[in-house]
C-alpha cells in the first residue's frame, strides 16, 4: 500500500468513525433521555468531543486526521496538501461520513439508511455554522502555526465539545459530516434541503478563517500532522 493509499484509507476510517459517534451518541442520547432536550444534547456532546480526541491520535500520524474537506482546503491553501490531494481526500471523507452514518444505525437496530427529516434551515443556523467552522480552523492554524500540534486532540475536541452549545447550528463544522447526517432520521440527522446552506456556511467560514490566519500567523511552517 502507498503512502497516499494508507493517507485515504486513513480517512475514509476517521471520518466515518466520527460520523459514527456523532449520531450512534445522539441516538442513544434519544434513549436514555428521551423527555429531556438538553441532557441529550450534553450526552451527545460529550461523546462526540472525547470521540474526536481519540480518533485524532490514532490516525494524525498517518494522514493529519482532517476528517474534513475545509480543513483539507484551508490545508493545501497554507501549502500543505496538495490540490490533487485534497481532491483524493475529499472523495473518501464524504463516502466515509455517509458509511459512518449506516454503522451507527445499523448498530441500534435502525433501518441502515433513514433520510433525515429534520429542517435546519434558518439565518441564524448559517451565521452559526460560519462561527464554528471560522473558529474550528483558526484553532487548528494558530496551533500549526506556533509549532503546538501536540495539543490538537484535546483541543480539537474541547472546541467542538462547547460548540454544541454556544452555537445554535449544534456546531456541524464539516461538509462531509453534514452529507453523512442527512442518511440518520435521529437526534443529529439533517435533512437534505438543509445541506446547501450548511456547506455554503461552512465554506464562508473555511475563507473567514485563512484570511483571519494570514492576519493573525503571518509566518508560515509547514506541518503534515495533527499530532
């Protein structure tokens, strides 16, 4: 296997692991509190934030632990990945999310694949999803850009974790994480209408966040690794 090869496959793991956690821990949130809104929210939280920790140890070394398609972007724009790289991580980060999405399902005991119904759609979503996705990737720059990446894990997850709850989007961040929801009819699904606005969002917040760090971490370091 290649190096790439290894890379993609890396990928295509981590981002379907996360999609897993993310909806397998709002589907069980949906069980064990099923009268009470915010403690699922929590439950869910909690899980996704220690899931991301993890899952970036296990696969930064090997491919950076993007999960991701802006931060592959906002990479390559920093001159890290390549474009055609970007285009390889892409095309398993996307498939991953939507198989992560059917594991999680399949192990409740749901239909694999359930189309979301529910609607997010509003203003104040979008400004949301700009926030969390700005900030998740000027966390990530300013750590590669002060030579920190060490701290990438906890402070990944510690991001995510609390910005379930200071945005009102839930804090998706994530092109492919947000395709892959849509195939859950759960706590964390989205339903297809809601998807454009969400990646257009997410992709105002990726060009908010490389101008931001260009202004902020004006000298670059090349780094390939989350940890």
């Amino acid at each position: 296997m290649t190096t790439l090869q290894r890379r993609l496959l890396a990928e295509f793991l981590g981002t379907a692991l996360l999609v897993a956690v993310v909806v397998g821990s709002g589907i069980m949130a949906a069980k064990l509190s099923p009268s009470d809104v915010g403690l699922q929210l929590l439950e869910n939280a909690a899980a996704t934030a220690a899931g991301l920790f993890v899952l970036i140890l296990i696969f930064g070394p090997v491919s950076g632990a993007h999960f991701n398609p802006v931060v592959s972007i906002v990479d390559a724009c920093g001159g890290g990945l390549k474009w055609s790289e970007v285009a390889a991580y892409v095309t398993v980060q996307v498939p991953g999310a939507i198989f992560g999405a059917i594991l999680a399902n399949s192990m409740f005991g749901a239909a694999p694949v359930s189309i979301s119904t529910k609607v997010r759609l509003s203003p104040s979503l979008w400004l949301s999803e700009i926030v969390a996705t700005a900030g998740l990737l000027l966390l990530i720059a300013a750590l590669a850009r002060t030579n920190r990446l060490n701290l990438a894990a906890p402070a990944v997850g510690a991001y995510i974790g609390s910005a379930y709850f200071f945005t009102a989007s839930t804090s998706f961040a994530n092109p492919a994480v947000t395709i892959g929801r849509v195939f859950s009819d759960s706590f964390a699904g989205i339903s297809p209408a809601s998807v454009p606005g969400f990646v257009i969002a997410q992709l105002i917040g990726a060009a908010l966040a490389v101008v931001l760090t260009r202004a902020l971490f004006p000298a670059k370091e090349r780094v390939d690794s989350l940890v």
